[in-house]
C-alpha cells in the first residue's frame, strides 16, 4: 500500500506539473496574440503616418513651393494628432497623439533642375501601439509644363543683373510690365516712358531657378529641341466707348511668339538671334506718315522690317501675276514668320499666313483681328546625317481655353523666291538650330519669348497690346514623362 500511494502520488505531481506547463503556454499564447495584433497595427500606421508626409510635401509643391522653401520651412518634425468624437454629430472634443513624421529633402540629379528626393520618416505614439519607425522615400520629378500667370514683379529690363530668382522674363531694356483688366480679366501691356517702340520679353533659364529644366526638352543624342507655346493676344481694342479711332483703326502692329532666342554671353545678356510668328497690319511705305519701323534710315525705331517686307503698289515684283503672291496687302492682317540674327541688322520675312476668320472689317479698305487671339507655334527640330531643321506649325483660335487642341493649322506662303513652294502648314527653316544644353556649366539661352512692335505714330493709347495665358509644354516623341512620385520603404 505504502509504495502504491508514492506512485500515485508522484503521477499526480507530474500531471500537475505538466498542467501548469501548458496553462502557462496558453496564457503566454493569448497574450501574444493580443501583442501581435498591436505591433501589425503599429507598423500599418508608422506607414500611414509617413505616407501622409510625403502627401503633405507634394501638396506644397503644388502650391509654388520650391526645393529651398521647403528644405528651410518643412525640414523638421512634424506632430499627428487625432480627433476624439463623442458621437457622429458632434465636433471633435480632443484629440490623442498618434505620431510624428520628420521631412528631409536632397537635390535630384544635375540635369534634372526641379527634381528632389524627399525622405519621410515616421514614428507612431507608444502610448497607443508599439514602437515601430518606417521611412518613405520618394523621388519627386517636375512636371516641365510651364503655365505662367503674368506678375509686373517678373519683368525686369535685360540690363538688371541683381541675381534674384523672381525674375522669370529678361525685358527689353526701356520698358516696363503693366497689368490692366480687359474684358474683367487680368491682362498684360508693355509701357515705356522714353517712347521706344520695340519690346521683347523671353525666359530667363539661365538664372531662374523655379522655371523647368529646358534640358529635359532636348534629346541628348540629336540634340534636336522641340516645344509648343502659345499666348492670347489684343491688339489696340476699343477700351472707351464711342472712341472707335483708339482701336486698331490705322494702326500699324506686329506682336506674337518668339523662340530659338539666343543670348550674347555677357553681362546684360542680350538677345542676338531669335525667330518670330505674328499677328501683323501695316499699311505700307506709301502712307503719308508711315511708322519709323517701315523706314530703313530711321532712327527713332529698335528694329526695323527688312527688304523682305514688300506691299502691294511699291514695287515692281509686286505687279507681275507669278511674283505677287510674295507681297502683303497694305491694311490686311496677316501671320506672319520672321527671323531676325545678329548678322543682319533688320527683320527678315519668310513667310505669311492670311487669317480671314479672325479678322474683322474696319472701314473700306482696312480690317482688323477680332478680339483675344490665341496664337499656338509646335515647333519640332529633326535630325538627318548631322543636319538639323525646325518645322514649324502654327494654329490660331479665339476661344478662353487653354488646351493644345487647334481646329486647324494655318497654310503658309513662303515669301523667299528661292524657295516658293507654295502654301504648306509646315513652314521649315534651318538658320536658327538649338543649342546644346547638356553642358551645365553653361548659361542656357532665353530659346522662348513673345514681342510687340508698336506704331510710334499713335495717341497715349500707343502700347494697347495686351498679353495673358502664355503657356509651355513640350512636342515630340523625345518628351519627357510626365511627373512620377516613386514611394519606396524601409
């Protein structure tokens, strides 16, 4: 008996033994269970947290911030709150620490001028879920569209070299930017106080920092550049009522597009070689008065047109039925493409366009373009055995919206007698070609502008050419994408 109750009794102490093993493996089970949960938790919210980061920055990229705003402003830590709801329809009452994230911002690569990497690091509240961190990084890629709305505080004349970064346009010097309503809407004039009459503004690549980077726009092998800008345009409305003499009425113009700029490398970086595409009147040489522009020996004018310019009744080649096609009508509008280089002295005309639809009758013999024109060039620069050629197209509309779809493009007479071919909506030309841009070392030229050529003959109501919705993008198949937000985690 004695030695059948130690066997019992030690079965029953191993039993006990192994019962307390496994209650305690139950109870360390279920406690991990809970703890799991939490930390899954913890680390789904570390991401959230860091995700919104990122989410925060982008959204003041969108508002204009640029790399050095927001490394100076928003490098740091960042708290997370949440709000507490008593019930659905009462405001919050307070709110519980989640977490916090801290922003980092590094350059992007050389060539790539508006590109940045943006680190997020998150890290939840220990007081609601586990310690866990988790870093975002994201590569942020600029969009390269430029839609720029017109500030007077983004003009400066071309001689000012003060190293600010606001200066989105180089201007000709003598003039100045003013922004009056037309038609209820913000619109852009040139003024100027010593009475010049030729005014070019074209972006400032070379030294501001918030414009894309052009460089992504040209394909490094070819080295071809291609583009699509466009404007609207008013040239002299009728701003007083029943004072129809202050609007285009025998007024001389031509304001418009400009692109392949290029600069003198010097100081006060000044244009030396530019195309242009514009909407054009002029009544000709043989008006009583004409403007200095028309008038080769004056010296009132900046510019002046060229021999190429030739109008109906001043010469011979403008009498013969297979030459007349080369010559304008005096008081008819017209678009028309030019180039202007620094071996030559005047404005060269290559070729014209007529623009019935948009013109609208002033008197007998005189018509005008209707209000708001929105002038569209696509330039596309190819390659062939080492030669480079522009081909470029030009659209006009006139409607408010901004996008790139033209009703049609205009067909061009080409005014060189050399190379009449025609009416084509493909006008090519090879003087002006890109230059290469890749070297950054090198100040890239201003390659894109718009101008306006005034009628020194007018009233105080001389400079009413207005401006508004000018707008960049790129054109052709070596584009860049567009704007990409890679998010990778640790």
């Amino acid at each position: 008996m004695k030695d059948n109750q130690g066997a019992l009794l030690i079965t029953f102490i191993v039993l006990l033994t192994i019962a307390g093993i496994l209650a305690s493996s139950i109870a360390y089970m279920l406690q991990n269970i809970s703890f799991s949960i939490k930390s899954v938790n913890s680390v789904e919210q570390s991401y959230y947290l860091s995700e919104s980061g990122l989410r925060y920055v982008l959204m003041k990229i969108k508002e204009g911030l640029d790399y050095s705003e927001l490394k100076s402003t928003y490098e740091k830590d960042h708290e997370i709150h949440i709000p507490i709801e008593i019930d659905e329809d009462s405001a919050p009452q307070d709110n519980l620490f989640a977490g916090h994230f801290t922003l980092q911002f590094e350059k992007g690569e050389l060539q790539k001028r508006g590109d940045m990497f943006i680190k997020s690091n998150a890290q939840v509240s220990t007081d609601l879920f586990v310690e866990s961190k988790r870093q975002l990084n994201a590569e942020y890629d600029d969009p390269n569209v430029l839609d720029i709305d017109f500030k007077t505080e983004h003009f400066k004349e071309i001689n000012v070299n003060d190293g600010k970064n606001d200066q989105i346009w180089n201007l000709t010097d003598g003039f100045y930017a003013v922004i009056n309503e037309i038609d209820s809407i913000p619109s852009l004039k040139f003024m100027s106080d010593v009475q010049k009459n030729w005014a070019l503004a074209s972006l400032n690549w070379g030294k501001n920092n918030k414009l894309p980077d052009l460089r992504l726009y040209q394909y490094v092998i070819t080295q071809v550049l291609s583009y699509k800008i466009q404007i609207k345009i008013n040239c002299y409305p009728t701003i007083i009522a029943n004072h129809p003499e202050y609007g285009q009425k025998g007024k001389d113009f031509m304001a418009g597009l400009n692109f392949r700029v290029m600069n003198a490398y010097t100081d006060n970086r000044e244009r030396t070689d530019y195309y242009g595409i514009s909407l054009f009147k002029s009544a000709g040489r043989n008006q009583g008065n004409p403007p200095c522009w028309l008038i080769p020996d004056s010296n009132d004018c900046k510019q002046h047109l060229g021999d190429s310019f030739l109008f109906i009744g001043e010469d011979e080649i403008c009498q013969k039925e297979e030459t007349r096609a080369l010559c304008l009508e005096p008081n008819k509008p017209y678009i028309i493409f030019w180039i202007k280089t620094k071996n030559e002295e005047n404005i060269e005309l290559l070729a014209y366009s007529e623009a019935e639809e948009y013109t609208k009758k002033l008197g007998p013999l005189e018509w005008g373009f209707k209000n708001w024109i929105n002038l569209g060039v696509f330039l596309k620069e190819k390659e062939s055995a080492g030669q480079r050629i522009n081909e470029i197209q030009v659209s006009l509309r006139a409607t408010n919206s901004k996008n790139w779809t033209f009703p049609k493009r205009q067909r061009f007479v080409r005014v060189s007698q050399n190379d009449f071919v025609g009416t084509t909506t493909k006008v090519s030309d090879r003087t002006l070609v890109s230059k290469n841009l890749s070297n950054i070392n090198l100040t890239p030229p201003d390659e894109i502008g718009f101008h306006a050529m005034y009628d020194n003959r007018a009233s105080i109501y001389k400079y009413n050419i207005y401006f508004r919705d000018f707008v960049l993008d790129c054109h052709g198949e070596y584009c860049p994408e567009k704007s990409q937000k890679i998010y990778v985690q640790f």
